[in-house]
C-alpha cells in the first residue's frame, strides 16, 4: 500500500530523509537513531545547541514529523515509530515509568542507560526511536538522556502525529 510518503526521500519543507531511509531499510537500527536525533536538530534549527526544548517540538511541521514517523512505522513493521509510542503512551494513561517497562526503556525500578537499549527487532514495541538528547541542567553542565524529558511528552502529545 502506498502512502502519500512511499516513494518520498525530501519534504516539502526541503529535509533529506534519504539517509534514514536506508540505514532503516538496512536494519541499522542505532544509526537510525543518531540520524532521526540529527534530523530533528537540523528541522528545528537546534544543532549548535545539540538539544531540543518543548517549544522547538511544537515547530516541527507535521510533514516532517509523519515522515520520520512514517519511515520507522514502515521498515520495522510496525513495531517502531512515535505513532507507535504515542499508542502505548496514551493505553498507559500517559505515565512515564509504565511507559518506560512497556517500551523496555525501564527495568526492575530504573531506567536503562542508552547504551543498554536493545537495538534489533526483537526488542520491545515502540523500543525505538530512543534518540538521546543532552538535556541543560544549568549553563555549565548537562545531563543526556533519552528518556526523561519534557521535549518526549511534548512529542507524544501531537495531534497530527
């Protein structure tokens, strides 16, 4: 079945998705994960900063958050995507920890390193996209974390996702 998204590698907002479509294509789950957290710097104009806020979720065009959304849900069959994650988000009453067990992000009462994830098709639905952020804890120091963050919440919250 094709979508209005099958045979597309640039947006109408002119990104490059070619690259992510083959690492997906390719089953190259963890560069697919460090190119979707690049795409989404350069769509939101964040890469200097290397992180993203709340607000620059609510900036990207939902053409381009389908198209990510798309390419994952499409070469994983349908086991990764945010549409994915945005389903067991909103099954789990929109609570983090339950979301993190579902998802394999937490485990026996803690939250997993990034280097820990399981990136293969066997891993949990809506393991993957991860994607690790540097959050600022304060002007000199950050935190990175995939999962903790406000921008995730934000991302899951989308009606046109």
């Amino acid at each position: 079945m094709d979508t209005p998204f099958s045979n597309q590698s640039i947006s109408a907002t002119g990104t490059d998705y070619t690259r992510l479509r083959e690492l997906l294509a390719q089953e190259k789950w963890q560069e697919a994960d460090a190119e979707t957290m690049a795409l989404i710097l350069r769509i939101t104009d964040r890469e200097a900063e290397g992180w993203i806020r709340v607000e620059d979720i609510q900036r990207i065009s939902g053409e381009d958050l389908r198209m990510i959304d798309h390419l994952w849900v499409e070469h994983s069959h349908d086991r990764f995507g945010f549409s994915v994650q945005k389903r067991i988000w909103h099954t789990l009453s929109q609570n983090y920890t339950d979301f993190g067990d579902s998802v394999g992000w937490h485990r026996e009462g803690s939250w997993l390193n990034y280097s820990d994830l399981n990136f293969d098709t066997e891993s949990a639905m809506g393991h993957l996209p991860a994607i690790m952020f540097p959050a600022p804890i304060s002007k000199r120091n950050k935190v990175v974390s995939f999962v903790v963050g406000k921008w995730r919440t934000a991302l899951l919250s989308r009606d046109d996702l």
